[in-house]
C-alpha cells in the first residue's frame, strides 16, 4: 500500500462517524441539485443515525446531573433527601427531554428537525422511484402531526400505488419514548409549566402515536409539504 493510501485509511479509521445534522446538510445539498437517490441514501442514513443519538443522550442524561455534565450530588449533600431526590430525579427528566429539542435548531425554517426529515424523505424517495419507503416516511411524519393536511393527500396517493403501508419502527419506538419523558416532567414541573414550553411546538416531543389507520383521507390530490 502505497502512503497516499495509507494517510486515506488512517484518515478514514480516525475520523468520528458522521452525525445526523452532518448527514441531513449533504443530504439536503443533494435534495438541492435534484440528485434524489444520493439525497434518499444520506436522509436514511441521517434518520438511523439520530435514532442513535437520542437514545444515547438519554442514556448519558441518567449518569450526569444536567446537560453541562457536572455530577450527581452526593445525597449526603442535603438534610432533606426527598428534596434532593425530587433535584436529581427532575433534572434528568429535563436532560431527557432536551435530547430531541436541541435538534428543533439545527436546521432553517418553521419544521422541527424530525418531522422535517421525515418530509424530505418521503418527498426524496418518491422522486427516485421508491414509492414504499416514501409511504412509509409520509405515514410516520402523520404519527408526529396527524393534522397535517398535505401530508395526509401524500399518503393518500401513495397507497392507490402500494398494497401495505407501514409506519417506520423506530421513529414509533422514539416518540414513545418522548411521549413517556414528557409525562414524566409533567408530572414534576406541572401541566401549566408544560404547555407553555410547548407553545406552538408540534407533537414532535409529545410523540402522538394515536393509530394512523383511522386518518380520514378525502382528497385525490397530491399536493407537496415542502
């Protein structure tokens, strides 16, 4: 092997893998030049990449006491355990909470991060000829915002052209599991509280996973939500 090639290898090996906002960048300068099969391969692996990532920060968020990773005090700390308990129990269900808001600034204009993906997706997949994936991507941006009318005459036309469509299983396995984080910091900071951090926000970080089969789709017309 030549050193040219050796540099490229060590190079490759060292190099941290690619995170999803790194992914959805190219994919979406790929969406930009119309180049749809590249722009379908890098939303994909974006999508599998933040299905990583959340997880993982939530898992992160139950060994540090906040998002700036200071440790958890000792209970030995305070008089009053239950006061310290309620501290750290309610700052990590804060730090989980935070692990799919943080995304919502990542990328310009009014669509949270998930959901934004999830449309380029669908809209990416139909035009490289990938008809299943792109029903799969609109039925699952419907799960996070079952209101969305455009998309809901998406996947109305796209399953006059598929047999079965199924929502992706991991994006429903993470809004479950949001849906579960905001109940529990409900249950600590108050419904009050709640709604007013949830204030014009979609239901992206509630994780609506009421059943898609019963969407009411009344229009013949296929009509872009980009």
């Amino acid at each position: 092997m030549d050193i040219v090639n050796q540099v490229s290898l060590q190079h490759v090996m060292l190099r941290e893998p690619l995170t999803s906002v790194d992914l959805i960048r190219s994919a979406i300068s790929h969406y930009s030049s119309k180049n749809y099969h590249a722009a379908v391969d890098e939303f994909k692996q974006s999508l599998e990449a933040l299905l990583k990532e959340i997880p993982e920060c939530k898992r992160l968020c139950s060994i540090t006491y906040d998002n700036d990773s200071r440790n958890v005090p000792s209970i030995a700390e305070s008089l009053d355990f239950y006061d310290q308990f309620a501290k750290i129990y309610g700052s990590v269900a804060e730090c989980r909470y935070d692990c799919m808001e943080k995304y919502n600034s990542k990328l310009s204009g009014d669509e949270d991060y998930l959901p934004a993906l999830l449309n380029f997706l669908q809209f990416s997949a139909f035009k490289a000829g990938d008809v299943v994936l792109a029903a799969a991507a609109a039925k699952t941006h419907l799960a996070i915002s079952p209101s969305d009318v455009t998309m809901a005459n998406n996947l109305k036309y796209y399953a006059a052209k598929t047999a079965e469509i199924d929502a992706l299983p991991g994006v429903i396995d993470l809004l479950s599991s949001n849906s579960h984080d905001t109940d529990l910091l409900t249950t600590i900071v108050g419904k009050r509280e709640m709604k007013r951090r949830l204030k014009n926000k979609m239901k992206v970080i509630l994780g609506d996973t009421r059943s898609l089969d019963d969407l009411v789709l009344d229009s013949d017309t296929i009509t872009w939500n980009l």
